[in-house]
C-alpha cells in the first residue's frame, strides 16, 4: 500500500486562493512598509543579479546549477545564488554606503514548514557602523512588520512573542551554559581551533547523541538545534550572539575575544529569523575559511563549489561594514499566522510529481 500523503491542493484553485489571499495582501503591505523605512534612512535599493559563478561557499548551503552559453557556443556553469551577499558586497567595495536588497535566492535540499526551494532574503548592508546597530535594526523591523500587518503578536505553533518588547540578548557561551550545561568556550582556543573530543564528552554528559564521525560542528548544530533554539524567542524576541569563529565563515573575530566572531542570529517564535556579520574584510582569510568548508562539503556531500575570484579581489578594497539577511516570508508568516512558508507565497513551487503547493 502507498503511505505517501496526498498532496495539497494547487494554489491556483479559486477557494484555496480566497483563503490566503488576506496573508498575500498583508505580505505587499509589510513590504511596502519596510521598503520605506529603509528609504527614510538614506539607504539605496539595490537588484543583485541571480546568476553567479559561484552559489555561496558554506557547508551545508546548497545552489541550484545551470550553465551559461557565450556567444562562441561555449558552457560555463553558473549558479542561481542562495544569498545577494556576493554582489552585494561587490557594490561596497565600488562605493555604496548603505544598500538593501528583497532578492529571490534559491536553495535545493531545503523544503519544510519553514523552508523552501525559491524564497525572498531582505539583505541590508551598513558601511562604518558596527552590527550591533543592526540588532537595533532588527527590533524596529520587527514592530514596523507587525504594524503593517495590522497585528501586536508575532505567532507560530503556539508560541507567542511581542513584536514591541526589547529583544533579549544572549551570546551563544551563555545559551550552551543556561539550556544545556555546556561551558562552549572551553572546547575552542585562542586561535579559534575547536576541541571535538571535549564537546563530545560535553554533549554526552548532557544526554545528547554522539556518533563516531559527528564533527565538532555537528556536535554544535545538534546542541543548538535540540537544546537551545527551542527556548529562544519566546514571549520577545532573542538575539543570539558572539558565534565561535569556526561557525561564522563571513564575520570577522570579535575584538577581544578571537575565540568568536561578530555575529549573531535573530530569533522569534522559535524561528530563526535573521543571521548578521561583521563582515570580514580579509581575503587571505575569507580564502581559507572558503577552502576549508568547501573541503568538508566534499567529505560529507561529495561536492564543492568554485570560489568566486572576483569577489576575493572586491574584498580587498570593501571598507569596513555590518550586514544582514532576513528571511522576508518567515517574517510574514509571523506576522499573519500562518502555519507555513508556502502560505505566504504567490505562487509557490510545486513539489516534483506535480500537484499542489
């Protein structure tokens, strides 16, 4: 017998339309509102171009490959991007200032409640000015969305957060310490190498599963994502902060402390919402971390991605500066919700077999 569940009826259809329409309408209003809030600020929208040489250079990110035929007939590969964060970065260094981007990223292997192949990313970038003026960012963001939407409660399974309170902050040394009795810190040195035995036995003591090949960063994930980011978000929002080096691949180390680097993620509901850097300006260093991941997506996926040359080359005269990449339909879903990604999209894709969305 075939256990495989029927799939859901297609968007197009008049009465599924009709019922998430109101959810669509609200996501125009949100963006519209965020869009002039950006305005107001004296920042520049910007299109980045979809089609790159190269998706993104991240482990466990993985792009959609297509190819590219000149007018001599010949195929390059390229890729439809995962992030604008590339290009992005590309206009910094040309001379930008302060830039932000609703860009269409895609990403394969990715489809759940939260996740889907082709997405919108509200990327912004501030040149001078440190990340932290984007956790202040974050929070405006989060009541103008809301306001928008015409709602004072952000939602998703059951789980409530004010979009108007100040977001909790809380460094990733304390969420280990705090929800799983972990001291994080002690398992990475000065130069930023990581104890893989010392957090597995961590890990262990805590009643969390280590396998033989579980790398140090597996061993993280597996805390974060069963110990920590359950409790995150909750009744306000969380910003996560002061990630160690290793997983931050674009953030630079943070002053005094080059054990971690400046990023943090922003959570609500739950749901991680927004992943900031202090972008690292070094491309000797950007190289490396890029070889290295890249030699760890070959160990687990056997694949890699080429690095983009020209984005190593823009670095060496990008000034200093913060960006950010929030998941624009996670906020909408948040802010309308919904109990899905798929909800809050015009037209979202359909799963392989066809039928509905």
């Amino acid at each position: 017998m075939d256990s495989t569940p029927p799939s859901p009826p297609p968007f197009w259809r008049p009465d599924i339309h009709a019922n998430r329409r109101p959810a669509l309408l609200a996501r125009g209003r949100i963006k519209a509102a965020l869009r002039r809030w950006f305005e107001a600020r004296d920042f520049t929208e910007v299109e980045a171009a979809i089609l790159q040489v190269s998706p993104g250079n991240e482990t466990h990110l993985h792009g959609f490959g297509t190819t590219l035929v000149d007018d001599a007939a010949r195929p390059h590969p390229y890729y439809l991007h995962t992030s604008p964060e590339f290009a992005a970065k590309k206009l910094l260094a040309a001379g930008e200032k302060r830039i932000f981007d609703f860009a269409r990223v895609f990403r394969n292997r990715e489809r759940t409640a939260l996740h889907h192949p082709e997405f919108t990313m509200l990327e912004w970038y501030r040149v001078g000015e440190d990340y932290e003026v984007l956790m202040r960012d974050c929070a405006a963001l989060l009541a103008e969305a809301a306001a928008a939407a015409g709602t004072s409660v952000l939602r998703w399974r059951g789980t409530e957060v004010d979009p108007a309170a100040e977001p909790e902050r809380l460094t990733l040394q304390e969420a280990f310490a705090r929800h799983a009795g972990i001291d994080l810190l002690r398992t990475v040195t000065a130069d930023g190498e990581v104890d893989r035995g010392a957090l597995a036995a961590d890990a262990l003591e805590a009643g969390l599963r280590v396998v033989p090949d579980d790398s140090w960063s597996d061993i993280f994930s597996r805390v974060l994502s069963e110990r920590i980011e359950p409790h995150l978000g909750r009744g306000h929002a969380t910003i996560l902060c002061e990630y160690p080096i290793s997983e931050a691949a674009l953030a630079r180390p943070k002053p005094g402390d080059p054990r971690v680097a400046e990023r943090f993620e922003l959570y609500a509901c739950g749901v991680e919402l927004a992943n900031a850097f202090g972008e690292l300006t070094d491309p000797a260093e950007q190289r490396r971390r890029f070889e290295a991941d890249m030699a760890e997506k070959e160990r687990i996926y056997g694949e890699r991605y080429p690095i983009d040359e020209d984005f190593l080359a823009a670095l060496e005269s990008m000034p200093t500066a913060s960006g950010i990449a929030l998941g624009f339909d996670r906020l909408v879903m948040l802010c309308t919700g919904a109990r899905r990604i798929e909800d809050v999209l015009w037209t979202p894709v359909a799963p392989p077999g066809g039928g509905g969305a």
